[in-house]
C-alpha cells in the first residue's frame, strides 16, 4: 500500500492490464489513479469503473472497429484511452487485453486523496470546499478528467509511464465489490459490466 506522505509508489506492471477486460475492471477497484504536474502529485483511490469491449457490447466504442478516434483503444493493455462527449467534457479508460482486442474500463469516480486543493480549483474556481463539494469532486468520469486536467493530451499514453499511472493502492476483498449494470448508456445496458466500491460515499450513482 503506498504511503501518500512519502510518496513512494508501487507502480502497476505492464502484464496487470494485459487480461480480459472482466478481470481487470474490478482488480481496479481499490488503486490509485496517479498523475504528476511540474511540482506535486494528483491521486486518487478508483471506487468505481464500467468495463467495454467489442464484440457483444455495442455500447462500447470498439463494436464498430477501428477508427481514428478509438484506435488507442485497439493497443496493448497498459495505455490510457481519453475521448470527448457531448461536446462537453473528457473521460479516460484503462485500455485491457492484447493488441487488437478493443477493450477498455472507463474509470467512473475516485475517492480524491492528494492534490485536493488543486483539483477544487480546477472544477470550483476555489481550493476549499464544503463536505458535499468533497463528495462531489471525482464522482463522474467527466469530473474526474476535469480535476486531473486530463484531456486529448494524455490520449494514447503509457500507463507505465511517469506521467499518469496507477498504483497497487489497497487490497479490497471481493464481498466489498458490487457488479452491477452500466449507466447513461441505451445499448448493452443489461450487461452486468459496472463495478463499486461498497458504500463508499464517493461513487457516482448507487
């Protein structure tokens, strides 16, 4: 488990993302999403992920194949996929499996630990906030790229890499992990392919 005051991460190898996509997303449940700017570390504890894949999720971005948008979602495990949505915000995936595979977990909310004043002003214009502002500050995949900064920028990056990278984080037992169904998707939305970090106040929907 890392130790947030010294800082000393226990990176997660390249072989940890190079599985199916249904046996990583909730191994996530519990790491550290962790990005380093000029003069700190950004870091948070990954409480809730949604996994997609081709084939029979024609929800995810890689049923229709490759395209110029989703090809980093076609690379080997271990890269980060970002996209645009509704014209409005970012989102960030863990791209899963092998070269070719298409699939990827869609990093849903974090519980933020480090960094907390940088990612309020990032998404309230202010570095205190109020309990609820605190809950509120990751809980969404769009939030979540706006605290963190994370945008076309970091599209296609290694996640072994220095810049961005996940952490061994906690061990969380299996009966702390809730599957269920996607949300804010019309297409596969019976797949049970959601998975949460039980009552951690800091997911998005319950």
């Amino acid at each position: 488990m890392l130790n947030i005051n010294s800082m000393q991460f226990h990176k997660l190898p390249v072989e940890f993302y190079q599985k199916d996509v249904l046996k990583i997303a909730p191994r996530l449940i519990g790491k550290y999403l962790v990005k380093k700017e000029e003069h700190q570390y950004l870091l948070g504890k990954i409480v809730e992920v949604e996994a997609y894949a081709d084939k029979i999720d024609e929800a995810s971005h890689s049923f229709i194949g490759m395209t110029k948008r989703n090809a980093p979602m076609f690379s080997s495990g271990g890269k980060l996929y970002v996209y645009f949505i509704y014209g409005n915000h970012f989102c960030c995936n863990v791209v899963c499996g092998k070269e070719g595979i298409g699939s990827a977990v869609l990093i849903r909310a974090l519980e933020p630990l480090k960094g907390i004043e940088v990612m309020a002003r990032r998404r309230f214009q202010k570095s205190e906030v109020t309990g609820k502002e605190l809950l509120n500050l990751t809980n969404g995949p769009g939030k979540i790229c706006k605290a963190f900064n994370v945008s076309k920028d970091q599209n296609g990056i290694d996640l072994c890499g220095e810049d961005m990278f996940i952490d061994e984080g906690e061990k969380v037992p299996k009966k702390n992990i809730i599957q269920t169904s996607r949300i804010g998707i019309k297409k596969s939305k019976d797949l049970p392919w959601r998975f949460y970090l039980k009552d951690n106040p800091y997911i998005s929907i319950r």
